[in-house]
C-alpha cells in the first residue's frame, strides 16, 4: 500500500513538473490548433515561409537582448535602439537621384559603412547603459526605461531636424536588397534575412557554448554573489555582453529599415516587449542563468506563428493585444513556477 501511494505520488510529481515545464508550449499548440480549425489554409508552406522570412531580424534582436536576460537584467531601449539605428542608416543610404534626398551632397556610401556606424553607435549606448547598471547600481528596468527615453528624443530630433518628422524613403538598391534579396535556385529562394538569423544565432551559440565569456554570463546570472568570488570580473563581462546585444540592435534596426522601405519615427516601437517575450516564451528565466539559443529562436518563432495566425483569421487587432498579453503572463508565471522548484 505504501509503495502504490509512494508511486501514485511520484507519478503526480512527474506530471506536475510535465505540465510546468511544458504547459505554454500546449497553450500555443492549442491556439494554433483553433487557428487551423477557423482556417484551413493556414497550414499552407507559403506562410509558415513568409513567418520565417519576417522573424529573422526579431530573431536577431531577441537573441540580443537574451543575453542581457541571461545575466538576470532586462532592456527596454531596444525598440529605440531600432529605430534610432533604421532612421540614420535610412538617411544615409538614400539613391543620389532621390529627389527628397535628406544629404543631397553627400556621396553614395557603401552600404557596410553606415550599417557598422549604427552598430557602433548602438554599442556605445548599450556601454553606457551597462555601466550605470554595473557600477551605479542602478536597476536595468530603470536604466533601460531611462535610455530608451533618451534614444527616442534624440531620433526624434535627428528625423525633425533632416527631414521634417517626414518618412525616409528612396533608398540605394543595394541597401533595399541587402534585406530583401535572396540567393535564387530554380523554383525556390532563401531570404538573406533567414541566413542572416542563422549567422547570428551560430555565432551567439558559440558565444554562449564555447567561450569564458558564455560561461561567465550564465554564472553572473546564477549567483552573482558566487562568480564573483569565483573571480570573474562581472563589471567586464556586463559590459561585453551589452556591447554585443547594442551591435546586434544596430544591425536589426539597419535590416529592418530597408526591409520596411520607409522609416518613420515609430519604427521599433515595442519590439522590445515582443523580444522579451519571446525570449520568456522560449524558456529564457527572467530571473537569470537559463536560456538556450535554441529556446529563443523557438519562442520567436511560436510567437510569430501565433501573431500571423491571428491576422490571418481576422482576430480585432485589439483582441490580439489581450491574447499576447495572457501568453506573456502565462509565460512569466511559467517561469517562477521553475524558479521556485529550482529553488
């Protein structure tokens, strides 16, 4: 008797810790089962293609800013950071027989020349935002919430200034291939924006995998109290890991403004809470030291497969906020479910 009650209790045990650790991916798998229910064609190769195509730079960003997740903080100027990097890589980058050119005189650049300029300056932010985390103390919620005021009304200057609040259009062709061209076969073509996502998350995987500073990021996440008696220097590891999500900002924010092929002021707005939760989604813990390249391409996947299912079935836009709300809150509450039994 006291072994069939001790089994009974291990299986429940087992179905519990089932459930917590897979219980948003059966949320997700049973909203898109009602999405194939209300329309069949959903499931068509077309658009799980076009799903592919349009994640890849959230891909990047979110693979970005999960490092910053990783080590147990947060961003919230990542959306600015987009922006800021698609407008000043937008206006120098437009066709010189572009009549509303914004720098009629300046010459046409190689593309690569602005993109790692925007990069750069993304870094730069990112340094700064990682030092007053790192040596003010100041919490990353606060200091991101701080910086991303700060990039969104020195974009909005930069764009007021040069063009008058008005979109940036008319870009140089190789910039607009440089993220909508594919390497064409006979009767199918690969998006460089998917290679570009593949490159990223190989180079991120090893980052994480293969490498001290991986291995530092993880500990500073777990315990920082524990790296840092261990000896890492967790200062120049925040620092490096900011410096590496700023440059993969500058390089999303440049591929989405010549995906998009008009910039505004409002490009990027809220992709950081997107990012975040796919990061979440994907099993990254808020509360640091657990995240796999693997789980956030995942989650930026699922996400958008639920986002463009709801579209695609004609979901009030308004309703679409309320569904991606409950998954984010699901996904949090997942989350510290894990972290208690860890605990």
């Amino acid at each position: 008797m006291a072994n069939d009650n001790r089994k009974a209790a291990d299986t429940k045990a087992k179905l519990s810790a089932f459930l917590i650790k897979n219980a948003l991916y059966l949320v997700m798998l049973i909203l898109l089962g009602i999405i194939v229910m209300i329309s069949p064609n959903f499931l068509r190769l077309q658009n799980f293609y076009f799903i592919v195509t349009q994640s890849s730079s959230r891909i990047i960003l979110a693979l970005g800013v999960a490092s910053i997740i990783v080590l147990g903080y947060t961003d919230l100027s990542l959306g600015r950071s987009v922006g800021m990097a698609a407008i000043i890589s937008s206006s120098l980058l437009q066709a010189v027989n572009y009549s509303q050119r914004i720098f009629p005189k300046l010459p046409q650049l190689p593309i690569f020349v602005p993109i790692l300029a925007v990069m750069a300056l993304c870094a730069l932010f990112m340094v700064a935002q990682g030092l007053v985390v790192s040596k003010l103390k100041v919490a990353p919620f606060i200091a991101s919430l701080g910086f991303q005021l700060v990039i969104y009304g020195l974009q909005s200057l930069y764009i007021d200034e040069f063009n008058d609040s008005s979109p940036i259009g008319g870009f140089d062709p190789k910039f607009s291939r440089f993220a909508q061209g594919a390497i064409e076969f006979d009767n199918f073509r690969i998006p460089y924006l998917i290679l570009y996502a593949l490159a990223a998350a190989i180079i991120v995987w090893f980052i994480w995998n293969k490498t001290k500073l991986g291995r530092n990021m993880y500990a500073i996440g777990g315990n920082v109290e524990a790296a840092t008696v261990s000896g890492v220097n967790v200062v120049a590891n925040i620092l490096i890991i900011y410096v590496i999500a700023g440059l993969m900002y500058g390089f999303g924010g440049a591929l989405e403004g010549a995906r998009t092929g008009s910039v505004t002021n409002m490009l990027g707005q809220g992709y950081e809470l997107d990012a975040i939760a796919a990061c979440v989604v994907g099993g990254v813990s808020m509360r640091g030291g657990v995240g796999t390249v693997v789980g956030v391409v995942t989650g930026v996947l699922m996400f958008q497969i639920i986002n463009y299912g709801l579209v695609f079935i004609g979901v009030n836009p308004y309703v679409q906020y309320i569904v991606k709300g409950m998954i984010i809150i699901l996904a949090v509450a997942i989350d510290s479910q894990k972290y208690i039994k860890r605990k």
